[in-house]
C-alpha cells in the first residue's frame, strides 16, 4: 500500500524510493460499501505505521521545542474530537508517537511531519511529546505527512485540495504531490481547478465541510466566477454571525445565496393609465416588451373592448404601414 512505501523511505537509509501506484480517491459509491473499505484499509495502515515507529528510538520532546509543518493540510480542527484525545491522553498517556525531523534552519528545534494534534494536545497537558526523531528530505516530508492525516482522519476534499496546491506552489511535482495524498492524475487536476480559482481567504472562512464532497465545490467556484457573485461572497463571509454556524452550514449558506444571485430579476412591468379628454374611459396597460395587456374601466368598457375587436385588423394594417414608412 502506499502508506507503508512511504515509511520504508523514512525508516531506510536508500534513498531511492519503489514505484507508488496512486488510488483514486472520492470515486467509490456506496455507503455501506465506502464505510467498510475505509475502516478496513485505516486499520491496516495505523497497525503498519504503528509496528513501523516502534522499532524506532522514541524520545520525549518539550512541545515548546517543536514547530509546525512548513505545510498546512487542515482548515480547521474538530475541538469534540480533540478534546476527547485530550482526555485520553490525560488518562493512559501518549499511545502513539509522533514523527518529527531536525529543523532544516533552526538548529536544535524540530519539525512535525505528523502528529500536530497530539503536540497541542501535550501542550496543554504540559506534559512532553513521545516522538520518533529522523532526517528526512522535504519530499519524503510532505509525502509522509498527506499519507499519514488521509490515514488517520479522512480529511475533507476542500482540505486536500488546498493541501495539494501548496505543494504545487511549493514547486513539487504533480506525482508528488498524488503520492502523498494517494490520488490518480485525473483527482489532482480536479482539486488544482478547485483550489487554484478559490481564494484562500474565502475557503478559510467556510472551513472544512467534510459533509461536502468534490462536485459541490466545482459547483461553488463555477458560481463565484459570475460577474458579481465575489463581491457578494466576501460580504457573506464577513458577517459577524457566519463563523457562529458550522463549516458545513457555513458552505450551504454561501452556495444557497450564490444560487439565489445567478437567477436574474424577473422584470415588472409598470401600468400605465390613459383617459380620453371626457374622462368617461380609464385604461391600464402593461408593456414587458415581449408581452402587452390592456385593461379597461368604464360603465361602457365592454362595448369600447368590443369595438377595438372588431377594428384589430385595421389597426394591425396601419400599424405595418407606419413601420415601413420609418423603416425606409
């Protein structure tokens, strides 16, 4: 699997790495069927990953010493969930280490390549970080590191799209780029077309949405390059109480309103009223240009409507006749 090629470059010294096949990601169906397969292949993975980094020297590290990875591949954190690792860590301590490196420019510092969560975790416990120390490259890095959190915690697709462009921003490698997030070419293009036409700021503020998958969010981009929708997005974003809902409630209200502002206007049309001299006759009519309708009011409104019945084809006639003597 690719998960445990990408350790056997970590943990070996060769630095010549075997050939990945990526796996498709986001292309099963089936609930019942992707829960299974999920479950099945996570487990696998956290038993290979955990078996791997047990035959290394663990050490304990302060937290203070450790910085973040040069790399971000979440939006945001599930605080249910990572107060119960909290608690869990609390009560039976640290069950699995983290992986860090020497820091490349500040000596005597480390560098997470995963782990984040478990080094806030200790952060807040005060209590120093079980973790395996080893010098890899920055390639291996961030290969490890999209392999390890898509293992651990499906991330969303909004996360991994972003994750993938800062490594193409970076300068890595489209196959790089599929390994460390287990994806073919055809997903990559996919997730570069999303999170290469939505700004930052904007996928920032909605957050994860890990309730929203792939084409959604293709929907979502499509829709914020109509003329006008941008600068609707940044008001919505803005508001005080949008960051008070979830990151999916969050994603639902942009893309309803969105929605709502491609519909164009439905044009009203205006009455117009008209009286002859005698005031005995009242008409209304309504000009939509593609559409007209006349109303009238008066004690002998049906014999005037009837006369004007009688009188269309002439009227059509004269109508022409004037068209034409414009027209030339």
């Amino acid at each position: 699997m690719a998960r445990k090629d990408v350790f056997l470059n970590i943990t070996s010294g060769d630095s010549a790495r075997p050939e990945r096949k990526a796996t498709p990601g986001y292309a099963s169906r089936g609930a019942s069927r992707s829960m299974i397969s999920s479950l099945g292949e996570l487990a696998e993975k956290a038993a290979k990953a955990e078996q791997i980094l047990q035959g290394e020297a663990i050490v304990e590290l302060d937290p203070k010493e450790i910085d973040a990875s040069f790399v971000s591949d979440r939006l945001d954190d599930d605080e249910l969930a990572f107060n119960e690792l909290v608690e869990a860590i609390r009560e039976r301590g640290q069950d699995t280490p983290i992986l860090v490196r020497p820091h490349p420019t500040d000596e005597g510092r480390y560098q997470i390549v995963f782990g984040h969560r478990r080094v806030r975790a200790a952060r807040i416990l005060g209590r120093p970080v079980r973790a395996v120390v080893k010098a890899i490259a920055d390639v291996d890095h961030v290969i490890a590191q999209g392999q390890e959190n898509s293992a651990r915690e499906n991330l969303s697709f909004i996360e991994r799209a972003m994750f993938a462009q800062q490594l193409l921003e970076l300068g890595y490698e489209r196959r790089t780029i599929e390994l460390a997030l287990s994806i073919d070419p055809p997903m990559l293009t996919r997730m570069l077309s999303v999170a290469g036409r939505i700004p930052t700021e904007i996928s920032t503020a909605i957050g994860a949405a890990k309730g929203v998958g792939r084409d959604r969010w293709l929907e979502l981009v499509q829709l914020l390059e109509q003329p006008g929708n941008m600068v609707l997005m940044r008001t919505l974003v803005s508001n005080g109480g949008f960051a008070q809902a979830s990151s999916d409630q969050r994603f639902e209200q942009v893309f309803t309103e969105l929605k709502k502002a491609r519909k164009p206007a439905k044009r009203t049309a205006v009455a117009t009223a008209w009286q002859p001299n005698d005031g005995a006759l009242t008409a209304e009519f309504k000009n939509t240009g593609k559409s007209f309708s006349l109303s009238l009011k008066a004690k002998n409104a049906g014999k005037f409507g009837k006369f004007l019945t009688e009188n269309l084809d002439r009227l059509y006639e004269e109508f022409q006749t004037r068209e034409r003597v414009q027209g030339d």
